[in-house]
C-alpha cells in the first residue's frame, strides 16, 4: 500500500478591502447578483461574477425551485452563460458572495460540489486555472488559485 497527502493552500483576507480594487469590482459584481436571487425556500443567497480575459464581467445568482433539482445555483448560472455565449474566451477569476437571510453569513462560503465540477470542467477546458475569492455577507474572504485546490483528485475528461 501507498498513502499519498493533498495539500491545499488558501489566503484569507480579514475584509474585502484587503483584496486588489480589481478584486472588489468583481466581489461587488457578486454581491449585486446575490441581492437578485430567487431563494423563497431557503432564504440562502448567492452571487457569482466571473472575470473574462476580454475584460467583461457575466454575473449569476441562484435561482430556485420548488421541485428542489430543478433549481440552479449561482456558480452555475454564471458559468454555463459564459460557456453559451463566450465559449472561447477564457475565464480568469470567479467571485462568489453567499448570505442568509434568517442568519449573519460571516463565514466565507465556497462552491458546492456540483458547482465545483461545472468550474472543473471549464478549467480543464481552457487549460488554465480559475482563480477563486469567496466570502460570506461580510467578512473574511478567501482566494484559491486554482478549483483544483478545492477539488483534488477531480473526474474529468481524462478519465473517460
């Protein structure tokens, strides 16, 4: 037998006005989207605003369902959109703001797994990583240079 150890490495800012004004421009993105969410069942907002190498900014919020499945979340949103409309345009950086509205959302939020798939299948697609901020309502925000360190050992096209 062989053990193998994955290390992740992560850097957390106290507040988003630690990050670059570049970095807040697109949190704020985020933000603004997460105020547009569709969440009556939760009542858990989310906004996602990517960055595109040409410079344009797509945003998405999460969208629910009363059939639960059915629903779409923020990440995913924005995502698939760029992949629809801008399919060959490389996507640098994803910011993502998450908040309650029954409690205070001090703690950075990332992707859920399904989210972090859909962001792994565009960074094995253009072949370079995705860098990642997340944040809560206010706080800490944190920044991962690549989805792989939220998701090592990834299924991906490799495999099939």
């Amino acid at each position: 037998m062989k053990s193998i150890k994955i290390e992740a490495k992560f850097d957390v800012f106290e507040n988003l006005e630690e990050v670059s004004s570049e970095i807040q421009n697109l949190m704020h993105n985020a933000i603004e989207a997460r105020r547009k969410a569709y969440a009556p069942y939760s009542k858990f907002q989310v906004g996602a605003a990517i960055l595109l190498e040409n410079g344009e900014i797509i945003t998405g919020s999460n969208q629910e369902n009363a059939s639960f499945p059915a629903g779409l979340c923020a990440e995913r949103t924005a995502i698939h959109y760029v992949g629809a409309k801008y399919p060959d345009t490389k996507i640098t950086t994803l910011a993502i703001s998450a908040a309650s509205q029954i409690n205070n959302t001090i703690t950075p939020v990332p992707p859920c797994g399904a989210c972090r798939q859909a962001i792994a299948e565009y960074e094995v697609k253009q072949g370079s990583p995705i860098e990642i901020y997340f944040m809560g309502s206010t706080g800490k925000v944190v920044r991962s240079e690549s989805l792989e360190n939220l998701l090592p050992l990834m299924f991906d096209k490799t495999v099939l």
